[in-house]
C-alpha cells in the first residue's frame, strides 16, 4: 500500500507467493509502450544511474498459485503420508513404492498433495476499511450479544424477569455498531492456526500488516496507528501463535527518514521461537511517483507511434463532435494510442501535449478510443520540427525521453494535478493486454 501524500496504492500491497503461467498475455499491438527504468536496487533504495545492464522482457499473466513444501503436508492418516527429510533420492524411491495407498475417488486430491495456501491478517489500524480490528473486543453469540460488563457504549439486553441478585451478574450487552455475530480478532487468527496445526487445514498463516493512512512525523496519527497495531500484535504472541512476518510501511513510511515508528526489538523479537521477519510495501515510490521526496526521481515512460500525417484544410474538423476545427490550414498526426489503451480522454482538445522529436504539440479534438490527433502546427511551414515528423516517428505522452533526460518535458506528475487525481491511477489505468511493457535499466 501505499502513503496519502500523493497516490492511494491499494495494490502496494502484494502477495508474497504468486506463480506464473508464463503465458505471454500480450495483444498483437505492439506499438504502445510503458517504460519503466531501474537499476535493479531492492525496493527501497535510490536509483543507481551508473549502472549499465540493459534487459527486456514483456509483462506476463500471474496466476494465483499457492505455496508448498514437503514439510506442511502432514495428516493424521498413516497409511497414505510419507515424512521426507534429509535422505537420499533412492531411499525416498524405495520407501515410496512401499506406501500403501488407498482408493482414491475420481477428483478428490489426496492429503499429502495438499497445498496450503499463505494468507496474512490485514489489520484496520486506521484505514477505516476492510480489517481485523485492532482494538480488543469480545467475542459475540450468534446473536451478537456479549458477555461483559464494562463500557457506556453498549446497549443493555437482560431478562427483565431475572431475580435482582442475579440480574446483576447476568448482564448482556450489544454493541450499538456491531451487526450480527463478531468475535475479536485474537480469537479469529487462533481458530485459524489451530486448525492448521492440529485440524489439517490447507491454510498457512503467514504474518500479519497494516496500511498507514497517514506516514508523517509531525502528526500523532502516523503514531497511533503504530500503537494500534503493536497492541494487536503483542495479543497474538500472547495467545501462542507465532507470527512469521509483519508488514507495515508504505512508500511514505519508508522515505520520511525521521520517522521513528518501526523499533525491531518491538516488533520482530518473539521469544522462544524464530524472529518474526520485517517487510515494506513500496508502490508508486519505484517508479518515483512521490513528488514529496527529492531523491527519487520518474521511470516511466509511456510512448506510442505516429501512425498517419495528413493536411487539414482550414475549416475542416478532426474527431468526435468536431471539437476541433482547423484555424487555418494544419498538419495533423495521428497515434497509436486513445482512452481504451489508458491515455485519458480529459487530455484532448488542447489540455494534454504531446513530446515528437523533442517538440511539445498539442492534442487536437476529442480523444478517440483507439487513436487520438495531434496539431503539428500551420501546413505551410517547411522548416519547423512538426514539418518533419513522419510516419513511424516516437510520441513521448509522458515521462523521460531516454536515459541521460531527468524527467522529460511531460511530467507524469502534473497530468495528474491537471486532471485532480494521483499519478498511480493514471499508471494502473493503462490496459495491460493493449499497452506493452518494456522494461530497461
């Protein structure tokens, strides 16, 4: 996930384990292109321009493949599971072909081909949204009612006709938010690791995270939700469940140097057993899109291909609605590119400019959905740099031009200002079957 001082990257948050069917999961259209440049440094750390190794490679579909491993596929029925550890390949072949093995139905999966399947608690400490919660509660009938008698904000439900002794002590009272059956989250993720040890659930439980709706550190809120959520991890150890990962900072989390939320003695130290392991979910950070932090800078790159070149009569109009009509005779170019591939159709009629051979055109008209027009200035003009482009030509519409240029002449950054949204839903918005990723460093 990711920091509110510029995009909310719902998506920060990824799976550890996520296979890949290798399938190329690419149009036929190549002439749509995303840029990114890297240098491959971890997640994290700034960009090394010095480094020189140069790859490609088109994006593929992930599938949503579970993680395995030999040591997590027990079960409590002897005849059908062998315990492999530490021997040679033969003695695995021999002791195998000693197994007995039952009748097996058709489409039922034996135990100890059984995957388990990771899943990490995500944790509400201040999102307000889909979460365990962070603050502890009791666990509720199917009636929604509970068995306490502390708090002013809870509705009380007693039987009136209870003698008064024993009404004192019989109190049962409902939440005024709560909506059917609830239990606290402790009790949850214990039910779920108990019946992955001892019940032989195909489930793994993987770690806990949270997402920080704010990461700043002049602000008690950044603080409270850390609070929230150590709170929440410190119950979870005391109710015996190991925790092998947790996962807590965004982008903005992780470049605000003077935070000091995150203490590793705090979190990661569980006694008696193995630490738990720390991670960072960076989004838009690696691609440089927070402008707020100086040492990153922008790595993507979308381009597209000058398809047509046409002259324009003066009154003759071009797209949609005829938003545009010619002042005078024009040169007009026609790209590759439109608001089905991602490019959005706010940006035409002028709004959104266009970087061919180093000049800055502007859209001309309506955005179309497979294509859009770009005014290259008056036809008569022979010696200009919208004279010269042709066919085949590369249309920068955002992001650096190559690698020894900052930024570019179109920032990603004030489209997204432009048309009052964050750069992360100006990314995810390209269509990933139309638009091919190119990847270099």
């Amino acid at each position: 996930g990711d920091d509110d001082d510029d995009d909310d990257d719902d998506d920060d948050e990824h799976e550890i384990d996520r296979g890949d069917d290798n399938s190329d999961g690419m149009s036929s259209s190549a002439s749509n292109e995303l840029e990114c440049r890297s240098d491959g440094s971890r997640s994290g750390q700034v960009a090394n321009p010095s480094t020189s190794t140069r790859s490609r490679s088109r994006s593929r579909r992930r599938s949503s493949s579970v993680s395995a491993s030999v040591e997590h596929m027990n079960t409590n029925d002897a005849s059908d599971t062998a315990v492999v550890s530490n021997v040679s390949s033969a003695a695995v072949k021999n002791a195998a072909a000693t197994v007995v093995r039952p009748d097996l139905k058709k489409g039922v999966v034996p135990a100890t081909a059984r995957r388990k399947l990771r899943w990490h608690a995500l944790v509400d400490s201040g999102m307000g949204r889909l979460g365990f919660k962070s603050v502890e509660d009791e666990d509720n009938d199917e009636n929604g009612n509970v068995d306490n008698d502390d708090g002013d904000d809870h509705a009380v439900v007693v039987d009136p006709n209870l003698p008064a002794p024993l009404l004192a002590h019989t109190k049962r009272k409902l939440a005024k938010w709560k909506v059917g059956p609830h239990r606290d989250t402790v009790s949850i993720i214990k039910a779920m690791s108990d019946a992955e040890i001892h019940g032989g659930s195909p489930i793994e439980f993987y770690g806990m995270c949270t997402h920080m709706a704010e990461a700043s550190a002049n602000s008690n809120y950044t603080n409270e939700q850390m609070s929230r959520f150590k709170s929440l991890l410190k119950r979870v150890r005391e109710a015996d469940i190991f925790v092998p990962t947790i996962s807590t900072d965004n982008s903005s989390a992780l470049l605000t140097s003077n935070l000091n939320h995150f203490n590793p003695d705090e979190l990661l130290s569980q006694p008696n057993v193995t630490n738990t392991l720390g991670f960072v979910r960076t989004g838009g950070g690696i691609f440089g899109q927070r402008p707020a932090f100086t040492q990153l800078r922008p790595v993507s790159t979308l381009t597209a291909s000058v398809r047509h070149v046409a002259i324009v009569q003066e009154g003759q109009s071009v797209g949609y609605d005829r938003a545009y009509v010619a002042p005078r005779n024009v040169r007009i170019a026609t790209l590759t590119i439109g608001f089905a591939d991602g490019y959005p159709r706010d940006l035409g009629n002028g709004r959104g400019k266009i970087s061919i051979r180093g000049e800055l055109f502007p859209v001309a008209g309506n955005v179309c959905m497979d294509m859009l027009m770009v005014d290259l200035g008056p036809a008569e003009e022979i010696d200009t740099v919208g004279s010269q482009v042709a066919v085949g030509d590369r249309a920068i519409l955002w992001g650096p031009e190559n690698d020894s240029d900052e930024e570019g002449s179109i920032l990603l950054q004030d489209l997204s200002q432009t048309l009052g949204t964050t750069q992360s839903a100006l990314t995810c918005g390209l269509n990933k079957s139309r638009v091919q990723r190119e990847y270099v460093s």
